[in-house]
C-alpha cells in the first residue's frame, strides 16, 4: 500500500511541475509577445487600404490562405512587405 501512495505521490508531483512548466512558458510567450508589440520590430499599423476585387480571385485568394492557415489581411501585408522589399532599389534612387 505505502508504494501505491508513493507513485501516486510521484505521479501528482509530475504533473504539478508540467503544469507550472506550462504555465511559466505561457507567460514567457505573452511577455515576448507583448515586448515585440511595443519595440520597433512590430511597428504601429496605422493605414487601412480598400480594393476592388474580382469575386472569384477573392474567393480563390482567400481559400489559398485558409489552406495555408493565415488571414487574408496577413498574406496582403505579406505581399505588400515583398513588393517593398523588392522594389527598394527604386527608393533608394529617389
């Protein structure tokens, strides 16, 4: 009986340290997360941009994203971010 109280002992105390180690990761992601929001690595998205769209291209646009597991609203940034970057030889020029 004293070593079926013991493993379960173990076992309880097992699962106590996986959750505090889960919780203590879960507030390290919030924290990094939140320093990423308010450093100059995320800056403020202050523009809001509206398109006209052929309905199938949208639609299409949009399945491709949720197959890939984004937003729409992420794959425009990312596509915007892109043309940037690819184009800033033409500011660099300006």
């Amino acid at each position: 009986m004293g070593d079926l109280k013991k493993k379960i002992g173990l076992a309880e105390a097992a699962k106590t340290r996986e959750s505090r180690s889960s919780a203590e990761n879960s507030a390290a992601a919030v924290k990094n997360i939140i320093s990423a929001v308010h450093s100059k690595e995320a800056p403020l998205k202050d523009k809001v941009i509206s398109a006209k769209v052929n309905s199938e291209t949208w639609d299409a646009f949009t399945s491709i994203n949720r197959s890939r597991g984004m937003t729409n609203n992420s794959a425009l940034n990312m596509l915007i971010s892109n043309y940037v970057h690819d184009h800033k030889d033409i500011l660099n020029g300006i």
